[in-house]
C-alpha cells in the first residue's frame, strides 16, 4: 500500500535571558521568540538564524530516541512478539488500526476498515492480516532502512511455477479479496468500493499483475453467458495451435475480433468446430465440457486463465506476436476505450440481452500492457448489453494497479 508518510518533531525549550521569559518553539521548519514586556505587552520576533548548538543536539537525540523506538517496534513485529503491539483481546476495527498504526504509522481510512473486515468475514485470521502488513513493500523496505533483513512469506504471489494450479486455487469469497500480499491504498479502494456499490446488477472481476501474481478480485465463480467476448481466447486458441490455418484466415479473424463480426465466427466454428478452444482449455486445466458451446457459459476464473494462455502465446511464439496485433482495435471495448490512449491493450468484449434472461450480459476481458507491468482485467456481468455502467469499475481497477 502507497502512502505518503511524514513525521513532524517539535521541541519546546524554555531559557532564562536578561530576566526575560523566553520561550522557543523549534520545529523542522520555524522558530520565533516571544518576550513579555513589564508593561504586559507581547512581542513575538522571528528567529531566521541557525539554531544553536545546544538546540540542534536536542533535536537530533529527540529524533535518534524515536528510531530507536520504532527499530525496536519492527524487530518485535519480525519476531512475531507482536502482542505488546497487536492486543489480541481488541475488536477487529481496533485490531486493524492498530495494525496500520504499527505497521504503517497511519490511520486506516473507512474504506481499509470495510475491505480488510470483510476478509475477517470470509474467513481470513488475524494472523493473515498481519502477514499482508508484514510482506508489504513499504514495509519491507523500512526493514532494509534499519539494516533488519528477513525473508517474507511470499507463498501467496509464488505462482509463476504453476500459473493455472494457482488460479484454479484461488479462494471464491464474497467480498473484495486480494490476490497476493496486497493491501490497495485508500484512494484505490475508495474508488472501487463506490463503483461496485453504484452498480445495482450482478458482477464479477479479476485483475491479476501477471509479473508479481498480485491482484485483486471479487465474486470469481459466478457463471454468465459469455456472448461475443469467448472470440478473443477462440481466436488466440485457433492461431497457436493451427498457424498456418490461422494465417490464411488472418481477415476473417480480424474481422471476428475488431467488429465482432457474428457471420466470421460462424464461418469458422462451421470450419474448426470448437476443438482448438476445448484442447486449451483442457491443457491448462480447465473442463472442456462447457467450451464445447459456440457461447459458453463460464465464470472469471475461467476467462482470466484462458487469457494467461493468451499472453503466453503472444510473448512466447513468433506468429503469437504478430497475432497479439489483431486484438488491438476493436471497435467496442471498455478496456480499449479507457486505455490504449496510454498503454497497448488487447482485449474483446462481449454483449447481448435477448427473451432468454440467462443470455443477458456484458463482458470484457484482455490484457493490459502498463508501464508498471502488462496485467489481466477480466469483467463480467448481467448488466444488459451496455459496457457504460461498469466504466468506473474499468476505472478504479487501472487506478489499482497504477499503484502496485
């Protein structure tokens, strides 16, 4: 989590001159002098001379005194003797403010509160709490400003072994969970908890950093109709494993992927069927079954694998490069809309609403190229054929990662 961290030391020195009472506030930035008058009158001078000697050495024991009690703060919690710091007995709004205080020296906001009480709620203990505190990066780099290294619990983002396994192991909470050891900083997470809570239909989301295996996501197992948006990891699918097919049929899939062209995907599903979609699906651990439907239906989890593939594919195959291009411009897309003024992004999206209830949806899913590292945004939804309502969800999430 990002902040902006400042201590203010202020020293108060009360000395005796030419019978005068004389009182000199001294802090980082002013010191003025004040003396009273016989006749009861202030006047207060300006000091804009160095400080004296004695004063500076004041200063600088006040300011050691404070790091030595903050190194012996943080040698305790790397000990795990965190009691004296952490109350074990505290409620877990006072349990949580004593974390950001301890491990932070800040107060948490309303919208920290919500999002790490809601994980108490999902079934995250205290202990876990701690252990997103502790391998946090400002924290960690705090340790390395006193010399007091330590290696982190870094289980939860190890995931580059086995990129599908971990996905497939992703807990399914009912609140906004972190992927990882991420705690998102307060203006982030205010502006998602008010994205999520103006919006009155069913959603979903993952945004996964694809360098660090952080992230965050909410609501992962929900099934929806996947309208057009399964063209993307269809097409991605198709040029791997078929080239030289792919190549031939290069219009046709561009068509598919920029304008969503319906008559293009029937050509091709006419031609392939569904058996390169279903072998990658199957190769990276997901059931085959449910791709085995011109539009599936699936959940997040899902699609946020079947684009790791992708991105796989794009970054590791010659052809796979020049594919990646093909994903680029399409005509309607909220992750493009939103981004690719900044960033490369290539990504579809899907849309319908029609008699049938269960078809209603709105979907996008991609990568996103930042500067801070490419990244998987998948966003899935019942809200009826209009990618507007979840732009400032699309919003808040870029703000995230922005500042992982």
């Amino acid at each position: 989590m990002k902040r902006l961290k400042a201590s203010v030391l202020a020293l108060c020195i009360i000395l005796p001159i030419c019978g005068c009472n004389t009182v000199t506030n001294v802090s980082e930035t002013a010191v003025s002098t004040s003396f009273a008058e016989p006749s009861g009158a202030t006047i207060v001078l300006p000091v804009v001379t160095p400080l004296p000697t004695e004063s500076s050495e004041i200063f600088e024991t006040t300011t050691d005194e404070s790091q030595v009690l903050r190194r012996q703060t943080i040698e305790s919690l790397l000990a795990d003797e965190y009691e004296e710091v952490l109350r074990i007995d505290n409620t877990d709004e006072e349990f949580i403010r004593a974390c950001y205080s301890a491990y932070e020296q800040t107060d948490p906001s309303e919208y920290e509160i919500r999002f790490l009480t809601d994980l108490l709620s999902d079934g995250y203990t205290r202990d876990d709490l701690r252990m997103l505190f502790k391998n946090d990066d400002g924290f960690l780099e705090e340790c390395l400003s006193f010399d007091l290294s330590f290696d982190p619990s870094r289980a939860f983002t190890d995931y580059s072994a086995d990129p599908y396994g971990f996905m497939a192991d992703l807990p399914s909470g009912d609140h906004l969970t972190p992927i990882g050891d991420f705690i998102p900083d307060p203006v982030s997470l205010q502006m998602l908890y008010e994205a999520m809570d103006d919006l009155t239909y069913n959603y979903s989301f993952m945004l996964l950093d694809i360098n660090t295996g952080r992230g965050l996501m909410y609501n992962i197992d929900e099934i929806y109709y996947t309208a057009s948006s399964i063209k993307g990891p269809f097409a991605a699918s198709f040029a791997c494993q078929a080239p030289d097919a792919a190549a031939g049929w290069e219009g046709t899939i561009r068509s598919m992927l920029e304008n969503s062209d319906n008559e293009a995907y029937r050509v091709l599903n006419d031609t392939y069927h569904r058996v390169y979609i279903q072998q990658w699906a199957e190769q990276i651990g997901l059931d085959p079954v449910p791709f085995g439907w011109k539009y599936p239906h699936i959940a997040v989890r899902q699609m946020a694998a079947l684009w790791y593939r992708s991105f796989e594919f794009f970054e590791q195959d010659e052809f796979g490069a020049e594919v990646g291009t093909w994903f680029e411009n399409p005509s309607y897309s909220l992750i493009h809309s939103e981004l690719a003024d900044q960033f490369v992004t290539r990504s579809k999206a899907g849309w319908l609403v029609d008699e049938d209830p269960d078809h209603t949806t709105t979907i996008d899913a991609g990568i996103v190229y930042a500067d801070n590292g490419p990244y998987i945004v998948v966003i899935m939804s019942r809200v009826p054929s209009n990618i507007e309502p979840l732009r400032p969800l699309m919003q808040a999430l870029a703000q995230v990662h922005s500042q992982m």
